[in-house]
C-alpha cells in the first residue's frame, strides 16, 4: 500500500476553523485519531450549512457517511486551532466524495488528509435520491 501524498491548503476549496479541546488529547499527549472524523464531519456539515445546502432539522434530504479513511502525517494537541480545508473529489448522482485537510495553526502542510462518502437519502424512507440543485450547486463550488 503505498502512502498518501501529503496535502496542502491549496488542494483545498473551503475552509472551518476547529479548536481543540483539553479533552481531545489522549494518554500520548496528542489528540486521538477518533477526534479526527468528528473534524471531518463537522467541516463538511458547516460549509452545506453555510452554503444553504442543508437543513439539518428539516430538510428532505439528509447524507449518511457510507465510507470514510484518514491517513496522519502528523500529532496535533490541545491547544492547537485546526484549520478544515474541505473540497469535493466526486459528485455521483446520490453521492459525494468530499476530501478534508486538517491544517495545525499556521502549518502549510496537512497534519491528516481523509475522505468520506455521502450518499444522500430521503429523510423518511432513507433510499437514495438524487442530489437536490442547492446541494448539488455548493458540492460543485468546491469540486477540484
């Protein structure tokens, strides 16, 4: 398996700043992996969000994570500000494949790169639909 090339804030359309919490940082003095995919989930909902994409309390249509991986380049820790870079590697017609950078502070190069998968899915019935037009709008502002 060969290793993922390390990313940097220009592979990246759109950005939310994270700050780490005390309770991030595990028994090694660095934040745990877990922690990451919450990042990842909380970059990619906060630009649907602000993009008027999504409507996390009403709206039809909602995403389900359907598969995710992180690779690590290297530690962050409490009190670092996490820097999201999220951009969108794929646009299906139900799905998304989004691509997300944690940036440490001021440091040009990724400290992890992951991905997920969204495949949206009518809130009711939860079988996939295809992308409504707002979303699909804002999914391709940040298509690289």
């Amino acid at each position: 398996m060969s290793r993922p090339q390390r990313p940097v804030r220009s592979d990246y359309a759109a950005f939310t700043t994270i700050s780490t919490r005390w309770s991030d940082n595990d028994i090694y003095g660095h934040v745990n992996n877990s922690v990451y995919y919450f990042w990842f989930d909380t970059a990619v909902n906060e630009y649907l969000i602000r993009a008027g994409a999504l409507d996390i309390h009403a709206g039809d249509t909602i995403g389900l994570v359907v598969e995710t991986g992180c690779a690590y380049f290297a530690p962050t820790a409490f009190p670092d500000i996490i820097h999201a870079g999220v951009r969108v590697d794929h646009v299906g017609t139900s799905s998304v494949r989004y691509g997300v950078g944690l940036f440490a502070n001021d440091d040009a190069d990724a400290a992890a790169a992951g991905h997920f998968t969204h495949v949206y899915v009518g809130r009711e019935s939860r079988r996939p639909v295809p992308l409504p037009y707002g979303l699909r709008t804002a999914l391709e502002a940040i298509r690289r």
